[in-house]
C-alpha cells in the first residue's frame, strides 16, 4: 500500500471538512470511518415512513448566499451545495413552568430581539441591547488579536478595545449583572445555554455571544435533508478530487516513527502510513491506542485534567397528525422547570430544561404529507445514567424517560402528544458513547469553562496538544462544541497541514 500524504480519522463534522480540504488541495487523502455511513451525528435515520434528524437542532455562523458567514463559506469554497433553510421568525419559545413562570417568544433580529425582551421584562431594553452591541467590538478585537499574530502593542487593547478587556475573562451572568440586567431578562436569554451545555454563572461571555448573535442576526439554519445531506455533500467533494472514504474501518491503533512523529494507523488489521494524520477522534481514544511512550507527558496530562462535555438523552417521535393539528406552531421551543441556568443544569430531569422542536416549521416536507416529527432533546450526563443498569432493563429506562417527558410536554404545552405516536425512538448517553465512541458518550468534547474556557484555549493552542504529524479536529478540539465549530475546525486544520505539506493553503 502506497504512502498517503493525509489520514483522516473519523468522518464526523471535523473530518470531512478536514478531507474535503486536503483532497481538493490535490493531496492524496484517506478517510477512514468505523460506520458503514458518514457523518458521526450529523446523518439520519428512519423508522417506519419518517427519516429522522438525530442531532441538528439549530446550525450558527452559516449566513447566506447574500451574506455568507463561516460555514457556508466552508462549504461554498469545497464546492458543497447542501441547500439550506432558515428559521427566521423568532430565535425560540421560552416556557418555564409553575407560579413565577413565563411562556415567551424572543424574535431573531437585533431590535427584534431586544424588543421582545422588553415587552416582557419592562425597563430591560438598554441593558440587553449594550449586552449584545459588544459582540462587534469584540470580533474586532480579536481581528486585530490575529492581526498581530497575538501580540498585541503597547496600551492599544485597553485603549482601543476596552470593551473586550473588559469581558473577556468574565461569565455570561457577570457581564449581564455588571451592565445592570434585571435577572428575569438574563433567564430568558440565558435560556441559549441549554444549547452549549455549560450553564451562564460558568460559561464565557464571549463564546456564548457569538452564538445569540449568529442566530440573531443570521437565522438558524438547517439543511433541507437533514444533516445527512451535509455530511454527504463532503463526501461527493473528498470523491471527485480523487480522495478515498472507507467506510466500516475503524482505527485501532495509531503508529509513530522513532522520533515520537506519526507514522499512520492500522484499520482493520492492516498498516496504512501517511505523512500526517488528522484525527476527528477525541484525543483521550487516541492516547489510548497509542504507545503511551510517545505521548508528551503535558499532552496526557491536559487530557485528563479536561472534564467531558455534556450529553444528551433524545426523543423521536413520528406522529400521524400535522403540526398544525397537533397545535405546534414553533420551531423550538425549550421547557424548564425553574427560571435560573444553574438549577435547570444541577436538575437535569423534567424539573430541569429540555428542548422540543418540530422540524416540519421549518423544513414542511421533512415527513409524510398529514403527519410531522418532534425531537425532544434533554442535557444529561454520561454519569447520569444509573451504573448498575443491566441490559435487559435498558429498555424499560428508555421507556420511563419518554413517558416522562411526552406526558410532561403536553401538560405543559396543553397538547395531545400520545395518541398520535406512530414511531418512536428513544437514545441516551449509552446510545452516543456506542455510535461516536466518545467517553461518557460526551457529543461536546470536553466542557468549556473554568480554566478550559474558550478564550484559554484559543490563546493556549501553541501549547495544546503536539505531536508531530497529528492533529485534531472536531467537537472536542479548541473551539469546542457543536456543527459550525467542528467544520470550521475541519477546515482550518487542513489548510495548516495543506501549507505543511505543499508549502501553501
Ligand atoms: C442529540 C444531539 C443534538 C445536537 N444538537 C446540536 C445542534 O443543534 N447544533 C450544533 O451545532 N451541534 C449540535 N450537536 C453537537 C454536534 O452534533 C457535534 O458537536 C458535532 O457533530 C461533532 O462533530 P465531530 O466532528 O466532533 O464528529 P463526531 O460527530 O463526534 O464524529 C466522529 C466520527 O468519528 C468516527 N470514529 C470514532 N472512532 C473511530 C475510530 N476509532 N475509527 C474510525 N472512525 C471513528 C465516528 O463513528 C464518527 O463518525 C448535537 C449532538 C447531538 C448528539
């Protein structure tokens, strides 16, 4: 077997970009995946006479033809044409239940936005508008961060960019308390955190302003045909340039040259060899099928000092009735039980926060004609699930959870779920930690917040992981979590190998 000049491991979000990338740069790529289909959570699956959308909720920073943001752009320069939908009308339904609870709608548009907020929070207007105004000034300081190859001169950060000084090592909520934001508004924005899994007292401000902002201004986007459509997309792009996907070859072992640098891998038993790798696999599996020799002892010991991102338990439902008949007029609507972040996060059931969407609001085709898909979504984690769970009574606990959580919707929302059910599917944390093979079944790497914040981590990426010849990419690597981070990371790992390999991007 010849020498490749790209391994990709792991045809997820992060390694399709990343093959995309260095097959249409004219290197010879391999990309190798342990399913018989791409795409890692971005796919589909059907029951019955529905295809279902396992993971996308909401996709940010795509834009569109007109204004096109990072991820279209990803696409667009691959070639790529999924075909996208938006969900422009409002950013989403916030219900929290009980006496001191509220059912609002916050719209998608800056003014919208802040105008919706005050209509139910009487005198918040100018906090939340200043709250979200400093999400320009905050790109244009780290525009010019990059521009000076982050070395910054004399007084000009606290000169120029006060603002960003200001908030960058801050919280969500301490940035909202320091601009006088009446709580109850802060709870309702911060509704959003259910959506990055770490709850707004922990999360920095400026991560979790980069995505209100993308919705808001940008719309949430979602490809007509599920996410399958956009991980297929990829591969069409890795074909024609001549790279190869092999699917149902899992990588069980990463090989290294006698100077520490990757050398390859082997997949189903066979040694393939490449000048670099780029790994889509969270770097805890990696250290694990390799030597621990080779590992750089700061390496071993960031990956352990990390904690694992959230997971997720899911509902999918096919229903023989319209959304319109069953009485679904939003898009997403998100469920709690108590006003404030931190209690929905240390909650995690019912009482806590959950999410239902109903995709047919946004795509109308996504099912049969008369009928329509709900996807209810509930941030637990991996260590949530009871540890003495025997097999035989996991389905029984995937049946408590949507009984649950069905019969609490319609309380809730005042419809009738149950007697529509034609299909259901159930998964949890074990049916992620068995599909992606990530530990604890985490689907966002590992936690940003605390010292592994995103902010940390963009300015400590020289010192993250580095071993020679591999990379990473994907929802665990530097900008953390989710579709849009996981391409771009995809494609800005490639073109860092690309400029290794040919000597430019
Ligand atoms: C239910 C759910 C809802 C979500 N909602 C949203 C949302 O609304 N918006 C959003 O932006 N994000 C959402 N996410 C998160 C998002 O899906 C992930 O952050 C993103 O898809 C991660 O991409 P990745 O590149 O890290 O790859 P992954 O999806 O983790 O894929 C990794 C790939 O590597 C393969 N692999 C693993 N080990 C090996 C091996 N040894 N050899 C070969 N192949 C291997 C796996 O099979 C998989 O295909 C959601 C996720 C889930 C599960």
């Amino acid at each position: 077997m010849d020498k490749f000049d790209v391994i990709v491991v792991g045809a997820g979000n992060g390694g399709l970009a990343a093959a995309a990338n260095t097959a249409k740069a004219g290197l010879k790529t391999l990309l190798l995946e342990k399913h018989n289909i791409p795409g890692g959570c971005a796919t589909s699956f059907r029951r019955g006479r529905f295809e279902f959308e396992p993971s996308l909720h909401e996709l940010c920073s795509v834009g569109t033809a007109q204004r096109p943001d990072q991820v279209y752009k990803v696409f667009d320069d691959l070639g790529a044409k999924p075909k996208w939908c938006y969900e422009t009308g409002h950013l989403f339904r916030a219900v929290v239940k009980g006496e001191d609870g509220y059912d609002v709608r916050l719209e998608a548009g800056i003014e919208a936005f802040c105008d919706s907020v005050e209509a139910a929070v009487p005198g918040s207007r100018k906090s939340v508008k200043a709250f979200v105004d400093l999400k320009p000034k905050i790109d244009a300081a780290i525009a010019y961060i990059y521009e000076m190859k982050g070395q910054p001169k004399g007084l000009t950060m606290l000169l120029k960019h006060s603002d960003f000084m200001r908030v960058a090592g801050h919280s969500v909520e301490e940035v909202m308390d320091a601009l006088g934001m009446p709580k109850k508004a802060q709870n309702m924005i911060n509704t959003y955190w259910g959506y990055l899994g770490v709850p707004t007292d922990e999360l920095n401000c400026m991560h979790f302003l980069n995505m209100l902002y993308g919705y808001m201004v940008d719309g949430a986007a979602m490809p007509q045909h599920r996410s399958h459509e956009l991980s297929l997309s990829l591969v069409d792009v890795i074909v024609k340039h001549g790279g190869q996907v092999w699917y149902n070859s899992e990588v069980t072992e990463f090989l290294y040259n006698d100077d520490g640098s990757v050398a390859g891998v082997v997949a189903n038993g066979e040694k393939l060899y490449a000048r670099e790798v780029i790994s889509n696999v969270i770097p805890n599996n990696v250290f694990n099928m390799s030597p621990q020799s080779v590992i750089p002892e700061q390496n071993l010991k960031l990956a352990n000092a990390r904690d694992f991102g959230i997971s997720v338990a899911t509902i999918y439902l096919g229903l023989d009735c319209t959304a319109e008949e069953l009485g679904m007029e939003d898009y997403t609507i998100f469920i709690m039980g108590h006003p404030d972040p931190r209690t929905q996060y240390n909650t995690r059931a019912e009482d806590g926060l959950y999410i239902v969407n109903c995709l047919n609001n946004v795509v109308p085709d996504s099912s049969p004609e008369g009928t329509c898909t709900l996807f209810f979504t509930m941030p637990i984690f991996g260590s949530d699930v009871p540890k003495d769970l025997k097999p035989e009574d996991y389905k029984k606990y995937k049946n408590e959870i949507a009984k649950k959580y069905i019969e609490d919707a319609e309380k809730t929302l005042g419809i009738s779920i149950m007697p529509h059910i034609e299909e259901i599917s159930v998964a949890t944390p074990v049916t992620f930690a068995r599909y992606l093979g990530t530990p604890e079944g985490t689907i966002y790497g590992y936690k940003l917040s605390g010292w592994d914040n995103l902010m940390a981590r963009i300015a400590g990426e020289k010192a993250d992981y580095a071993i020679p010849g591999l990379s990473f990419c994907g929802g665990h690597y530097i900008r953390g979590d989710g579709y849009s981070c996981a391409y771009i990371m995809g494609d800005t790992v490639a073109k860092k190998v690309i400029k290794r390999l040919k000597g430019d991007a």
